[in-house]
C-alpha cells in the first residue's frame, strides 16, 4: 500500500528533514510540501491526500486550526495527521483531532517510521473492511448536553461546561468553568457516567470524572485541571494509561 502524503512546516530545516524521511520510507510517497498551513489548505482542495504531517506552531493558521478545519469539510474523507511540534503541550490537543500519532522535536527516523507504520495500519483496516463494517447511513449527531435534577427542576448542562464531576455519596458535584459555584444534583456518579459520551469524559477515580479536554496537565498518578488536582486511583489507571499511549 502506497500513501500519498504531504508536510507541513514553516521552519525550513524541519521541513526539509520530514521530506526526506518521507521519501526514505517506502510505502510514503510526497506530494507535497508547504511551509503554512494556509498554503497546505489551498494545496489539499486541489488533490486530496490520505496523510499529513503537520507542525502546529504556525503563523495566521495553527496545525490544530487545519486539522478543525479539514474535519469539518464534509464533503470529503478527511485525511489523517501525524503532528510534529517542539511543545508536548499540544499532546492533548492532539487527541481532540483524533491525530493518528504526535511526533515530539526533534525525532530521529526510527520515531518517524514507528509513526508512519502505524498510520498504514489504520489504512490498511479501512482497506479490509466489508461493505457490512462499513457505516451506510449519516449517524444522528450526539447530543452536546444533558440534563440534570437540581432540587425541584431538570437543569440542561452543556458537555463544553463541565470541568469535572465529584462523587458524593447519593449526590454528585458537577464543576463548571464559568460558575463558581457548582451543581448539586441528586444521582449517582456511575449513572452519571451512563449518559456521558466516552470519547469525552473519563472516569478516573471512584469519586471523579474528567472532561479530557479541560484537562491542562498530567503527572503519573493525578490531573490538573485549573488549580483543582484530581488522583487517578488503581482502578482506573489501565483505562487511562491507554488513553495517554498515544501521546507517549
């Protein structure tokens, strides 16, 4: 399987090295290489590619705006990116993008073809797929929202809200960004995370569920979100160690 695919970087020297472990890998074939994000999105409504490496720190257009962008286009498939950045703080960022792999500067070319092999991979599943494991209908998009029992009324919560949800007891405290004040509501935690969708909270405590994207930094047994540090607890540490394998 050939992969046509292009770089993106506005530091000449980094450029330069991702295209030459491009052209080095046999089974990568480049198409093209752009030193702005803004000309790599020009370039790709010309010829569609299934693979970009993409630096992320970038002038007028970042590599996490691109790859938003490209998301949201649905008139087409997507390609599929690798970031290469200087920053691991975008780690994260990575993953709200469902980036394929997050290279960290400077990268040898052992780190590139791990990468690389992984993305021929994914596309080699998608290649095997039957017609019957591939989706025939749009799915309905999921809500963005949900609603909760505050005293005597159901409150409507928006996901983009919450920070963190705590257990107590028959009550559960669910953390907003914009209020000091946090909910309280009369539910469980686990029936709480019932209506919660996967791809964007996680519980990692018995007393605990994070919204991934609200977290700012990790350490090996806690999470910081603001100036709130939440323990990961044994019992959800394999779930959540799966999650952080793809950024380390």
């Amino acid at each position: 399987m050939m992969l046509n695919c292009i770089a993106v970087d506005d530091e000449p020297l980094a450029l330069g090295l991702v295209c030459a472990f491009i052209n080095k890998t046999p089974f990568l074939q480049l198409v093209g290489r752009y030193s702005s994000a803004v000309e790599a999105l020009h370039g790709l409504s010309q010829q569609p590619v299934d693979l970009l490496f993409l630096d992320i720190q970038m002038p007028d257009l970042t590599g996490i705006e691109l790859a938003r962008v490209l998301d949201s286009n649905s008139g087409q498939r997507p390609p599929r990116i690798i970031f290469t950045t200087a920053f691991n703080h975008f780690a994260l960022e990575g993953y709200k993008v469902d980036a394929i792999d997050y290279l960290l500067k400077p990268f040898n070319y052992e780190e590139f073809l791990r990468a690389s092999t992984k993305a021929k991979a994914y596309f080699e599943l998608v290649q095997r797929a039957t017609p019957a494991q591939i989706p025939t209908v749009v799915a309905e998009p999921e809500d963005d929202y949900l609603f909760l029992k505050v005293e005597y009324q159901l409150v409507r919560v928006a996901f983009d809200d919450i920070l963190y949800i705590e257990g107590l007891k028959d009550y559960v405290k669910v953390h907003l960004q914009n209020d000091s004040k946090p909910i309280l509501s009369l539910t469980s935690l686990k029936a709480l995370e019932e209506k919660l969708p996967t791809r964007r909270f996680m519980r990692v405590h018995r007393s605990f569920i994070v919204a991934l994207e609200k977290i700012e930094a990790i350490t090996r047994n806690s999470i910081q979100i603001g100036p709130v540090t939440i323990p990961v607890s044994d019992q959800y540490k394999d779930t959540f160690n799966q999650f952080l394998s793809r950024w380390t």
